[in-house]
C-alpha cells in the first residue's frame, strides 16, 4: 500500500515535472503551490529576512522557468528545490555579508546558521512528556549543521544521497554527524533519567 | 545507508536510529527489509528499536507559520515575471540574437576565426561583468516593482500608469503592474473589468492579461471585462490584438469590434459590433442595462452599489423577464423602483442588504 503510495509520488513528480519542462504553465503553477511554503519554512531557518527569501524563491522560480528545457530529470520535485533553492539563499546571503563588509569587521559573523527548534510537547502521560522534553533540550545544543541533517532526513524524509547533495557534503560526513548527533540526543535522555 | 558488516542482531538503539530502511519503515511504513518479521527473530531487539522509534516519532519541528497573504503575492509576481518571458518569447526576441552570431561565426575563415573568437571572448568578460552589475541592479529593485489596485464593490478607481496610460477599473477589479514599466513590454493583469486609455508608444507593445486571454495594443483605447472563464474585449480606437495563449488563439480587432472569448469548455471565440454607450456606460457614471433578465441585472446592482440582493419573491415570477434602461448617477432606490414599476416587485432596505418581494 505505501510502497505503492511511493512510487505513485515519485511517478506524479516526474510526470509533473516533465510537463513543465515541455512548457505546461498548469504544471509550472502546480510545482510552486505544492511547494512554495515548505521552501520558504525552510528558508526562514537560515535567515529572519524574509524579504530576502522571497527575493531568492522569485528568482529560482523563474531561472526554472526560463531554462526549463535544459533542466535534467527528477522523481522528487521537493528535493530539487530544495537543494536549489539552498544554494540560491546561499549565494544571496554572502553578498549581503560582503555589503555589509564593515559591520562584519567589526562583528565576527560566520555563515548562516540552521536554526530551528522542536515543537512543545503536548501529550499527556508523563514519562513521554518527560522523555520528549529532554529531546527538545537536547536537540537546541546539536550543531547547526547537525540539526540540519535531522530537519532534512527526519522531517523532510530525504535519503543520505539527497542530503549529501543538499548539503554539499560528503555522504560519509552527512551519516557520521548524524550518528553522533542522534547519539548524544540519546545519551541527553537516558542520563537525566537515571 | 547501514553501517559496514553490523548484523541485526547486534544492533543497538542509535544503529536503528541511522538505519535509512528502518527510518523509512517507521515513517511511512515502506522499507526494503522485513524489519517486523527481524523483530519475531530477535526480541531482544524491540526494546532498542522502541526506543528508536520513540525518537524519531518525538522528532517533530516547530512550525513558524508564513503569512499566507506574502506567499500569495510571491506567487503573483512570479507568474508575472514568467508571463512576461513567455511574451517576449512568442515575439522570438530572446533567442534570434544568439542564433544569428552562431551562423556568422561558422562562415569566418580560420584567420578571421581567432579574431572573432577573442573578440567574443572580450565580449564575454564585459558582458559577463556588466550582466552581473545589471542583475545586481535588478535584484535591488524587484521588491518594489509590483503594484497592485484593487476595488471593492460599490468602487470605481482611475490609475495611472507609469508610461502615462490611463486606467479606469470598475468594482470588484483588480489590476497588477509594474511600478516603472520595463523597456521591452508594458504588461498589466487585470481581474475583472477595466477601460484601458493607451498612451502611444511603438516600441513597447502594452499586454493585458486576463486569465490568459492577452490583449495587445501599442496606443488605442479599449474596454476589457473578465468574469471567470468568459472574457469580453471592446475596442474604441487603434488596433489591438487578443491572444488566447492555452488554445493558441489569435484575433485582430477594429475600432467599433467587440470579442468575446470563452474557455469554459473548450475555446469559443465570437466577434461581433458593440454599442459604445453599453461597454462604455459605466467610465461616465451610468448604470445601463439591455435586456438583461433578473439574474444578470442583480448581480450588476450588487457589483455597482455594493450590496447584497436577496429575492424572497417566487422564481418563476421573477423568471421570464427581461429589462432595458440606463441610470445616470441614479440612487440605488431610484433604480430599484424605476424597475420595480415596470417588473411588479417591491423591495426594502435593511443595512447593505435589499430583499426584493
């Protein structure tokens, strides 16, 4: 049944997508109102400024537009878009930091940092509430970059190649800070605990 | 990915955790690995893998709601920017240029090849470097780039353009363009109806796009009306021509020449002669109606006066007929007994609501 549900997603995104790039305008409006929210979700924990995101969307959206014949294949749209959309916002967010080049001389500023945090539990037996406490505390002390790699594989559902890709990091760097990252989430549990 | 050689039953919780199969299974219930009948096999598993499973399902993010009205308007400027390309596409502006310098580049001898290679090269440098001044430019720019003018009912509005074309857009309209027009195209969306006074100039054609039906006109002046699929063109004076992109339509109107095109079901187009003091009455103030039947004559009234008409009166009696008559800055009550004499119908006011009985 959802093996099925699957691959009927991955056969819908590539059927999708395809039309788009024979010049559907249908299939083009239907890519950005399934996925215009979650890309800019994401992108808010990068940055607060949404003006900047919104620039950054208008401008993938349209350079995919323009050279949608030369766009190679996807079965999942939102991993596409994801990844370039992060570059995008990537590129964007360095220029402003050239622009604002004194400010950072001053300031020590590094690169954009994943912030997001873990919704307040809300359930009613105690020691579950507890449990999930501890991981909303232990999650805020991960590294961005580790909580990144959570945010994409646990709640994105990408795969170790689609977040390595994401990412541009090694798959053997994605897999090994999210080991250590699940790892000492683990032990942030377990410790208090006993 | 699973780590190197680690069989199932050594498992513990955080091999689990990184197991891209078990995540899959635990998330959406699909997974290459029979991970339910593992589990029958090593018991001594389950509790690791419970406690795995409580941590993945705990790991739920915070969602920082968008304001859902700012992805709306993402989404019109970029259906704007796109349909703007597409136009420029059909004119075949993007594309003749770099076809052009290919043909001539295969024709050059072998000497008169390098010369043209480094001065293209030269030429690539530059236009690399002022393409990226532009597009900085462009970037700074585009957040104010977009106007949009919007009339609720019972409101009329005059806009003018950047390029000193004059705009009259009836109630319940809307119209979108660009703050400064562009040097290649004036583009405007328009839902709803509006009356277009186009100020002259060849070299940047002026589109309106009603929900795809596009008329283009360099300087005439025109009244376009839009409810939903059915959309009404009226030319008063000039040239214009109307394209309906999804059924690759296309039609030139003369002054005095009225298309209608609807895509409810498939594309019907018919071109007819209108009467200027119909299409036009409501520019000057007057509410004109020729035989209308009830239906459509409410609707006006309510689009007009900004109310809401509720019939208590049977159907059938109020069926059947049809009205002609014009209003000049006519009180909504005036019209209502003007009409109400002739059609045998009473009516009341209560706040923004009419009953007819």
């Amino acid at each position: 049944m959802s093996i099925l549900r699957l691959s009927y997603r991955k056969e819908k995104d590539s059927r999708i997508w395809s039309d788009m790039k024979r010049g559907s305008k249908e299939a083009f409006d239907r890519v950005f109102n399934e996925h215009m929210a979650y890309l800019l979700n994401y992108g808010r924990s990068f940055t607060g400024d949404l003006d900047l995101l919104e620039d950054c969307a208008q401008e993938l959206f349209c350079r995919i537009w323009v050279r949608r014949d030369t766009l190679k294949d996807t079965d999942n749209i939102r991993f596409y878009l994801m990844a370039a959309f992060r570059k995008e916002l990537f590129k964007a967010l360095k220029k402003e930091q050239k622009k604002n080049f004194w400010r950072s001389w001053i300031l020590p500023s590094s690169l954009p940092g994943f912030e997001v945090s873990l919704e307040t539990a809300m359930v009613e037996e105690e020691t579950r509430l507890r449990d999930l406490n501890r991981l909303k505390g232990g999650f805020a002390q991960l590294s961005p970059r580790q909580k990144e790699i959570i945010y994409l594989k646990y709640y994105n559902q990408l795969s170790f190649d689609e977040i390595s890709e994401v990412m541009q990091l090694d798959k053997k760097a994605v897999y090994n800070a999210l080991s250590k990252a699940m790892l000492s989430l683990r032990k942030n549990i377990s410790s208090t605990s006993s | 990915m699973k780590k190197t050689g680690k069989p199932y039953k050594d498992y513990k919780t955080e091999d689990f955790l990184t197991d891209e199969s078990f995540i899959s299974w635990v998330q959406k219930n699909t997974s290459t690995t029979d991970w339910a009948g593992m589990l029958d096999k090593y018991p001594h598993l389950v509790p690791f893998s419970e406690e795995a499973k409580n941590m993945i399902s705990g790991l739920k993010f915070e969602q920082r709601s968008y304001d859902e009205s700012r992805i709306e308007d993402l989404k019109k400027r970029i259906r704007f920017k796109t349909e703007e390309f597409s136009a420029k596409e059909r004119k075949g502006k993007v594309f003749s240029l770099s076809k052009r310098t290919a043909g001539a580049a295969r024709n050059k001898s072998k000497k008169q090849y390098w010369l043209v290679a480094s001065m293209i090269a030269t030429f690539i440098v530059v236009g690399s470097l002022l393409t990226d001044f532009f597009a900085e430019k462009d970037k700074l720019e585009a957040p104010s780039d977009f106007v949009v003018r919007k009339t609720d009912k019972g409101q009329k509005l005059t806009v003018f353009l950047s390029d000193g074309t004059k705009v009259m857009l009836n109630s319940n309209s809307e119209i979108t363009f660009e703050e400064k027009f562009n040097n290649t195209l004036r583009m405007v969306h328009l839902t709803g109806e509006a009356f277009f006074e186009v100020a002259k100039d060849t070299s940047r054609p002026f589109l309106v796009d009603a929900n795809g039906t596009v008329t283009q006109a360099l300087g005439t002046s025109f009244n376009i009306d839009q409810k939903g699929k059915e959309v009404q063109v009226s030319l008063v004076t000039g040239k214009v021509s109307v394209a309906q992109k999804e059924f690759n339509y296309n039609e030139i109107l003369d002054p005095g020449e009225q298309l209608i095109i609807d895509t409810e079901e498939g594309l019907s187009a018919e071109k007819r002669n209108f009467d200027r003091n119909e299409v036009l009455a409501w520019t000057i103030g007057v509410l004109f109606f020729k035989h209308e039947e009830s239906r459509e004559i409410f609707e006006k009234l309510e689009s007009w006066y900004g109310v809401e008409i509720q019939v208590e009166k049977s159907p059938e009696t109020m069926a059947g007929w049809s009205y002609s008559g014009s209003f000049h800055n006519e009180s909504l009550e005036n019209v209502l007994k003007s009409i109400g004499m002739v059609k045998k119908f009473h009516f009341r006011l209560e706040g923004t609501t009419v009953i007819i009985f």
